[in-house]
C-alpha cells in the first residue's frame, strides 16, 4: 500500500498552488441600487394585472353567488367572501348541493306519499284485487 503524503493530493485534484486565479466578479447593475431593469418593471405589471383579474373574477363569482342564493344562504355566502376565493367557490358549490338535496328530498317525498296512496288503495280499501 503506498503511503500518502502532505504534498499529494488524490487523482483529480490540483494542487493548492497551482490553481487558476479566481474568476472576476460579473459588473455591478447600472444604475441607483434597488432600480429595477425595464424587463422586470415589465414583468411586475404583468404580475400586477393577474392578481387584479384574479380579484376581479372571484369578485364576480361571489355577486353571482349572492344573486343565486336565498335570504338564508347570504350570510354565509358574505362570511366566504370576507375568507376568499377558495372560500367563495366553496360557497359557489355548496348552493349546488343544497339545491341537488332539495330536489332529491322532494322526489323522495313524492315517491313515498304516491306508496301510501297505493297502499290505502289495494291493501285497505280493495280497489284493486290482485287474485
């Protein structure tokens, strides 16, 4: 096994004097410090106007919510609104359920009172006779 010395370094290395001068430092920005280049004043004004379309549109979904929603459903409609857009989609699709709900709780009350009329008719007043 060859022995290792201070002056040898492992393969791939260069030695610590024969490195290559540090590379100099890219230039400073032009201009006052903290200026922005024209490409990022452009890129903060796009940012700017998604984040009002963004406000504008959920501002839209909460007026049709509130549109759409009864006396009852307003007060949480404006609490969702005041928590934002998640909220206010949230609020959107809760109106759906309760609606979806409503209607099923009316076909099954339809459904079960037309049951108790056939019954009252076939088993208790005999209008029809099954042989």
């Amino acid at each position: 096994m060859a022995k290792r010395t201070r002056g040898s370094n492992r393969p791939g290395q260069r030695h610590a004097d024969r490195r290559s001068p540090a590379r100099p430092q890219s230039r400073p920005p032009v201009g006052p410090a903290g200026a922005l280049s024209a490409a990022e004043e452009a890129r903060a004004a796009e940012l700017e106007s998604q984040i009002v379309a963004q406000e504008r549109d959920a501002e839209v979904g909460r007026a049709r919510s509130r549109d759409r929603s009864r006396s009852g459903d307003t007060t949480r409609a404006g609490r969702a609104g005041s928590q934002g857009l998640l909220a206010a989609r949230a609020a959107e699709e809760y109106a759906y359920v309760v609606r979806d709900v409503r209607r099923i709780l009316v076909i099954g009350g339809a459904l079960a009172a037309t049951m108790a009329v056939l019954y009252v008719l076939i088993d208790l007043v005999h209008v029809v006779t099954i042989s």
